[in-house]
C-alpha cells in the first residue's frame, strides 16, 4: 500500500509547497482536486501542468489520483435534464482523464455529490430518467479513461451527501451494468463507516470481487484517520489481509489546527499502521 494526502488539505499553499510537506511528513503522493489548480481545468496550460510534474518529482513524490473532480466550473451535473449541461459536464470528465495521464495518476475518484443530485420527490420516472442519464455520463467517462489507461471511480457517499450511490453495494451495481473495465468504485472509510457501518465487512466482501481501485481514509466525524472513534488498525489489516496494493489516500474536511499539523499527524498515524514509504 502506498500513503496519499489529499492537496486541498494544504490549498493555501503553492502547490510547489505542498508537495515539500507532504514529502517531509511522509507521504508518497499527492491526491489532486483540480480546482486547487485552477478555476477550469479544461484551461490549464501545457506548461502550469508541466510546472505540477516537476512540483511532484523534485520532492520525490507522485500524483496518485485526481478527486472533486466537478467542483469548478460551477453548474455541472451529470443528472441534470439540461442536455448542455450534462455535454459540458461529460466534456470536463473526459479532459480529467487526460489530465490524470498526463500527471501520471492512477484513479479519478467521483465523488462531487451536488453534481449529482437525483430529482426529489415520487415522481420514479424522472429519478429513473436521472439516474439513465447519470450512468450515460459515467459510460462516456469510462471510455475515456480507458483510452487515457486510467481508472475512473464512482465514490458510493452518504445519504447526507447526496441521494445517488449511497452504498458500495449500488456503485458495485451501476459499474457492472455499464461493464467497462476501467470503471471502478472505491472505499472512503468517512462515508462506509457512516452509511453501512462494518469497514472491515466492506473491505473483506468487495476487495476480493477486483471492483475496489481506490480507498481513502477518514474518520466519520469528518476528521483525520485517528482524530476520531474510527480504529484503523482493523482497516489497516483488513487491507493487508486482501493484499490492497494501492493507494490509501487521506482525506480529511475539518482541519485542526490547521491543514499542515492535520497531515502531519495523520501521516504519522498512518504509516504507523502501514510501515514506512516505499
């Protein structure tokens, strides 16, 4: 397993100082949310995505994955009847998996659960229409990755996130019927451990089934991995167990202190459990 730190934890730095911390701290990778980059991703230059590669290898470090993945430019969803909208939003997916390649990452993780919104109400024939049309727009991104050699992942999140992909279960699902192997899901241990509870349950019924690419770690009060009543030591081994060969990526939301002491203590609590970068 190879240790990740989500950039935004760090987004009031450059990003050149982004990855001096999380090098000097111990991680292997950064996780990058595009919007840390610039306001539209589509607009970032050949030369600002060369100066991020050259960021990463002069600490010695990586980009693992991409995530938030359709936080700017604002409007975006892949649910939306707006047939526009839905083009621009599939637009931006497919440039993020180009992106990803040119950067050397592995995985995108879509989480973005605003952009992704099913209608409210009992109307089951505009939420089967929404979720048709969101299952179109992850088909056309998979495509994409595929042709980039990445991974794209539909993050399962919590119901008080957003109503669509709640459960590892129904990303399981969704990724099966659109059968594209570069179609994944992924576990966030924030989101598993507030919908279905049983982390170690998840890890040891959906890593065997080759449909997990991707975890990232966090506790569920919406802190870092170990700032909370979450024990990783069980997740940590469960992993290890299922001989999770990826990356682990830290993604906290709440930040105390502040971002760089939020890191550095979950990077240190972590590769307690995982032993040393590689």
């Amino acid at each position: 397993m190879k240790l990740s730190l989500c950039n935004e934890v760090l987004r009031e730095r450059s990003f050149a100082r982004q990855c001096a911390l999380a090098a000097a701290v111990g991680y292997d990778a950064l996780e990058i949310a595009p919007f840390t980059l610039g306001p539209d991703p589509c607009l970032l230059t050949p030369r600002r995505i060369a100066s991020v590669r050259a960021a990463l290898r002069n600490e010695g470090l990586v980009c693992s994955s991409l995530h938030w993945l359709l936080v700017t430019p604002q409007g975006l969803s892949i649910t939306s009847a707006d047939a526009a909208v839905r083009r621009s939003t599939v637009q931006l997916m497919q440039r993020l998996c180009e992106l990803a390649a040119e950067l050397g990452a592995e995985v995108l993780v879509h989480g973005s659960p605003a952009q992704r919104q099913l209608p409210e109400g009992r109307h089951a024939g505009r939420v089967d229409a929404a979720r048709q049309r969101a299952a179109d727009c992850l088909a056309a991104a998979a495509d994409a990755a595929q042709r980039c050699g990445v991974t794209y992942c539909i993050e399962p999140l919590a119901a008080r996130e957003t109503n669509f992909i709640n459960t590892v279960a129904e990303a399981v699902a969704l990724v099966e019927a659109i059968g594209n192997p570069a179609l994944k899901t992924m576990i966030d241990t924030c989101a598993a451990g507030t919908q279905e509870g049983d982390v170690i349950a998840l890890i040891d019924r959906w890593l065997p089934s080759g449909h997990i690419a991707h975890v990232q770690v966090n506790d569920p009060n919406r802190r870092g991995p170990g700032e909370g009543e979450m024990a990783f030591a069980p997740v940590v081994a469960a992993l290890k167990r299922q001989r999770y060969a990826g990356w682990v990526a830290v993604e906290p939301f709440i930040y105390q202190p502040d971002g760089a002491a939020c890191a550095a203590r979950a990077a240190g609590y972590m590769r307690a459990l995982m032993g040393p970068p590689r």
